[in-house]
C-alpha cells in the first residue's frame, strides 16, 4: 500500500486526516481476511468489474468518503426494496397464500403461555426495543472503536442502524396492517403498524454487524462458529419472541428476517469495497496532490 503523505503539523485538519490515515490503513490489515478468505478478492467478472471502479472512485476521492456516500445509496436501496417488498406482501396477502400462517402459528404460541414465560419473554424481547438495542449497539461501538481505533466501525454501525430504522418506518407506513388482537396480547400493548417487525428487523441488521465486526478479528473458527450461532439464536429468537407475545404476525417477523438479511448483505458489501479500495492503493482520505497510484490487484 501507498505511504500517507507528510502532514504539515501547522494544519489541524491535515493533522487529523494524517491520524485517520494511519488508522484506517492499520485496521484494513486485520480486517482484510475473515479466516482464509480474502474480503479484497472478486472471484465474479462483475464483483472485480465493481471492485476495480470503486477503488478507482477512492483513489480520486478518498475510501471513506466513498464508503459513507455508498452507505447512504444502499440505505435508498433499502428503503425502495421495503417498498417493493410492501407491495408484493399486498398482493400475496390478498389471496392469503403466505398469511394463513398468521392465524395457526400464534393460536399454537397461546397454548405455551404461562405467567413466567410471559414474563421472560418480555424481558427478553426488550432488549432488541427502542431502548435495550441502543444500548447494545452503542456499548460495542464503543468497544469497536477503543479497540481498533478507527472510524469504520462506527460508519459501519450507524449506517446499519440508521438503515434498519428507514426500513421498518417506511414497511409500517406503506401497509399499515393490523398487530393481532389485544386479546391475543401480552400487556405492555402495542399500537404501531404491525409490518414489519421493528424488533426483529433491527436486531437482524443490528446484531449482524456486530457479529461481522467480531468475527473479522477472530482468529479461530471455532470462535468464529461460535460466534455466528449466538447472533443467530439471539436474532431468531426475537423474532419469536414477537409471535409468542401476540405483538406480530408470523409473516410481520419473516419478511422482517429477509429484510434484515438483505440490508445487512448491502452493508457487508460496501464494507468489502472499502477494504478492496484500500488495498488498490485509495487513501482513506484524501489530502491533495493528485490521484493515488493504483495497486495491481490479482485477477
């Protein structure tokens, strides 16, 4: 990779790109391979076609830069697939071809009621709620950023976060459908539009990358395995949760889990592209003085 040019020590502002620089460079190292893939290798003619444009685009921009404008596309992408998605769950409900799960599925989740388990439940439920996934998301973005000293991961997670928030606001909007009956409900009661589920949503995007982050700098697989189950169960288990309390339909819950995945899949990719400008010679920032020199990458 190309050295950081000098920084005038007189300009805070080439200063601080200076200290973004080395950081962003020493942390792209660590995070290039997930065990022995290469996150920078395009196996696919399209994925190279885009990886050599996109680092192409950061060595004239800058990669950070670039990675926060992708970020904010992907999040228009996912708003407009919520859309398209709206409208397909319209059509499909219609002819109740998906949503006769809905009506089974939660009589079968009120026959394993019980007062603790109610109780238990809605513990658990709450910490991917409008309080409790905050909290977890920021306490390791913290982490994140103590430890590796770079911006990455807090662009990473608050994009994530911001574009799970868009996505769930725009489903709610869009359908306005029913939650189930009060009286299929748990108490504290909910009043919002049932589709998506907010809850499982965002802890689907939420919780996804936090796990990527992790398993980036896990060096054994069986860390990383381990790792990826816990944020698995923990996910599906919120979404769950949402049938078992009566707050969602089982359908809200599986279109939330897909587009979750597919938010998540967006933000993971853009990640790969930074990584892959990086290592193709882009600055995180760029400083002046012309175009960075292209890295020969491998085919």
């Amino acid at each position: 990779m190309q050295r950081a040019d000098h920084e005038d020590p007189t300009d805070p502002l080439a200063a601080a790109a200076g200290r973004v620089d080395r950081d962003e460079r020493s942390a792209v190292d660590a995070d290039r391979h997930l065990g022995t893939v290469d996150l920078t290798s395009w196996r696919s003619r399209a994925g190279h076609a885009v990886a050599e444009a996109w680092a192409a685009l950061g060595r004239r921009y800058g990669a950070l830069p670039l990675l926060v404008l992708t970020l904010l596309i992907g999040i228009g992408i996912a708003v407009t697939a919520t859309w398209a998605a709206s409208e397909v769950y319209d059509a499909v409900r219609e002819s109740d071809d998906v949503a006769v799960l809905d009506r089974p599925v939660l009589d079968w989740m009120l026959t394993l009621r019980s007062p603790f388990a109610d109780r238990a439940v809605t513990w658990w439920t709450d910490i991917a709620g409008t309080i409790g996934m905050p909290i977890v998301a920021v306490c390791f973005l913290i982490g994140f950023t103590v430890q590796r000293r770079a911006w990455t991961p807090l662009v990473l997670l608050v994009a994530a976060s911001g574009g799970s928030l868009l996505m769930t606001i725009a489903g709610k909007d869009l359908i306005g459908r029913a939650r189930p009956p009060l009286s299929d409900a748990v108490p504290p009661y909910e009043h919002s539009p049932s589709f998506p589920s907010g809850h499982t949503l965002n802890a689907t995007v939420v919780v996804g990358t936090i796990v990527y982050l992790l398993i980036l700098r896990q060096s054994r697989t069986v860390t990383r395995v381990w790792t990826i189950v816990v944020g698995t169960l923990f996910v599906l288990s919120i979404g769950v949760s949402r049938v078992f309390l009566g707050h969602h339909w089982t359908t809200d819950v599986l279109a939330a889990w897909a587009l979750g995945l597919a938010w998540l899949a967006l933000v993971i990719t853009a990640h790969r592209l930074y990584l892959t400008a990086l290592h193709r010679g882009a600055e995180p920032v760029r400083r002046g003085g012309g175009p960075a020199r292209p890295v020969r990458s491998p085919r």
